[in-house]
C-alpha cells in the first residue's frame, strides 16, 4: 500500500508515536491522532503534518473506552471518508512487583483489549473502501522472543503477549483485505530516569551496541505499511537484544 492520499488513524501519538506520524505526514498520509492526556503531543505532530501538506486532526479518546472509541473512529470517517491505516501504539509499561488484580486488568485492558477495540471498530470500514487496510499493533521484544526475562512484570508481559496472539488471530479473520502485523520495539529510547549503569547494561546486551531510536521503528511501520505479501507476523525492531 502506499501510503500517499491515505488515512492514518494513531493512538499513543507522544515520543516515539510522534516520529511515526511524522514519517507517514512526509510520505503523504493523512492522519487522525488519538490522544488521552498528551494533547500538547499531538497538536505538535498535527502542525507538523499539515507543514508537510497533508491533512491531520486531533482527536480526545480514552483508549479503554468503547464508547470513546467508537466515537473516535466515527469522527475519523467523517472528517476523511476513509481508514486505510490503524496504528494501536497506545500503551502501559508499569512495573508491578507484587501485582494485584487492578494491576492486571489495567494492563490488559491498556495493551491489549484497545488495541482490539480499535481493531475491530475500523476493520468493517477498511473492508467496505474495497483497497483493504493495514492494521499495526504494538508488542514488545521479550514475548515475542518468547521469555519474560525481568522479574515484576507479570501483567505487563502478558498483555503484550495477547497483542501478539491478537494479531495473529486477527490476521487470519480478516484477510485477505485487511493486513494484520505488529512491531515489537526492543532498546529504541532511553527512559528518561535510566543510570548511567543501566545504560551500560542494556548497551553490553544488545548486540548492536546502541539504542536504535524511534526512526527505527518508523521504518519498520512504514515497511509493514507498504507490503503486501505479510501479514500475522511480529517484527522485532531490538538491534538484536533477543539474542542473548
């Protein structure tokens, strides 16, 4: 598919989200970018998008809302007339050490079950524009490498797990129009309160010896975009980092 004249519909649109739109806006896709609290994000990436000459709209939506979300995509369809693109990059990463069942559900209902909810509110939309769709989740490296590897992350391991399965399931159901994938980012960003030690552990046990950075993840979005021979597959973008 290419994404020029395209729709694109972004949830999660701050940090690394904000460089994925960006890439899109630059290729000529129209964008609708879903925000909770990070309004100020997304009327970043919005002007930025409308600087590279496309159009974009800000939309505010709980993404653990049905409601919400149905109502995002419908004003979506208004404003373009179409989805052609969904990114669910809306997302928790908690650290629950001892987790209860708040913990739990918060992550499963953060992670995956929004991502279905979106899912499978603009998949009737993309089927009936007759061009198909793509559809992009966000798992993580460690499930889709297949062990947990950190200790306290119960909930949050499982969620991304059931992206996976998501994508995989979805993939089957709505082939052949609609393309179904996930990315699963690996050491792309440094969080903000990480120690010089830490740093230098996470750089010793990732192969390629860097973060990747959020470009990296724009590439690997903007390649499942434009294929249109892949579909229920998990792309890990970790430099390697699931090798050890």
């Amino acid at each position: 598919m290419d994404p020029k004249g395209k729709v694109a519909l972004v949830t999660g649109g701050a940090r690394i989200g904000q460089v994925v739109a960006h890439s899109l806006a630059t290729r000529g896709c129209n964008l609708a970018l879903v925000y909770r609290s990070s309004r100020e994000a997304a009327d970043a990436t919005a002007r930025a998008a409308n600087s590279a000459g496309v159009r974009a709209i800000t939309i505010r939506a709980d993404a653990v809302d049905e409601d919400q979300i149905s109502e995002a995509v419908k004003e979506t369809r208004e404003a373009f007339g179409h989805i052609d693109i969904l990114l669910n990059m809306a997302s928790i990463y908690l650290h629950t050490p001892n987790p209860n069942e708040a913990d739990w559900s918060h992550n499963i209902d953060a992670n995956a079950r929004s991502a279905f909810l979106f899912s499978t509110n603009v998949a009737p939309i993309m089927k009936q524009g007759g061009s198909g769709g793509r559809i992009i989740n966000f798992a993580d490296w460690l499930p889709a490498s297949g062990r947990p590897h950190y200790r306290g992350y119960v909930p949050y391991y499982a969620s991304k797990a059931a992206v996976l399965a998501l994508t995989e399931s979805l993939a089957l159901e709505l082939a052949p129009e609609v393309l179904v994938n996930a990315v699963a980012p690996g050491p792309v960003l440094a969080p903000p309160d990480l120690t010089p030690n830490e740093n230098d552990e996470v750089i010793a046990a990732t192969p390629l010896r860097r973060w990747g950075g959020a470009l990296e993840i724009a590439k690997a979005v903007l390649f499942l975009v434009e294929t249109d021979f892949v579909t229920g597959e998990c792309l890990r973008v970790d430099g390697g980092r699931h090798l050890y």
